[in-house]
C-alpha cells in the first residue's frame, strides 16, 4: 500500500512548465525532464505561460528572467500573489538577479549551464516536499 501512494504522489508532482524565450533552452529542457519522466510544457514568454496554465496547471514552473516583454521577475510576482504555494524555479544565465530582493520569492534561483544537474535535482527536492 505504501508503494502505491508513493507512486500516486509522484504522478501528482509530474507537470513542469518552462518559460524561457530561447527555443534550444525550451527543448533541452523539455527533452531532458521528459527523459526524467515530468510532463513538461513549454512557454515562449509570459503571455504563453498564463494561456498553458489554462490547458493544465504546474506543479513547478522553471522561468528565466530576460524575457521580451514582460521579465521573469514581474511574471514571478504575478505569479506569486495569484498562488503563492507553486513553486518557481529562476533559471537564467545571469548570476545578478540573484541579488535583487524580488527574486527571493523564487523557491530556488539556477545559473543556466550546460549541465544540467543541479537543475534536475533542484526540481527533484523541491517536488518531493
């Protein structure tokens, strides 16, 4: 019985969403979690990200912060005040927001590299909560 609600928690823990606005970022990502067994879809910029949230709610979003439009940072307060239980992941390639306050709502904050395990494993903490 304990196997069983192990496994019915993880399918519950299963659906990311990637808002980045690089196309290579959003397939390696999505490729990469798939081969993790997460349901992931992506978002090309904020915008995106509300209308896929409407198809089917995250249970962790990955967002960057330079975005056209609309940054990471104000998506993240948006985000925040709607549901502040779901879980953001800033993954970006600049180290300097990590310093600015409006970040800290974040659950953790990545630097994009090129290997991708501290991401992974980041999302794996944070949804086995």
């Amino acid at each position: 019985m304990t196997r069983d609600n192990n496994t019915m928690k993880k399918k519950k823990n299963n659906n990311i969403l990637i808002v980045d606005d690089e196309e290579n970022i959003r397939l390696l990502y999505k490729e990469e979690l798939e081969d993790e067994g997460y349901n992931v879809t992506v978002a090309a910029n904020p915008s995106e990200a509300v209308e896929k949230m409407k198809e089917s709610y995250p249970d962790l979003i990955s967002l960057d912060v330079k975005m056209p439009g609309k940054d990471g940072i104000e998506f993240l307060r948006e985000l925040k005040e709607k549901d502040p239980n779901i879980p953001v992941i800033i993954c970006t390639a600049y180290s300097g927001y990590k310093q600015d306050f409006r970040a800290w709502a974040s659950d953790a904050y990545i630097v994009k590299s090129a290997d991708l395990n501290e991401f992974k494993s980041t999302i794996k903490k944070i949804l086995g909560r």
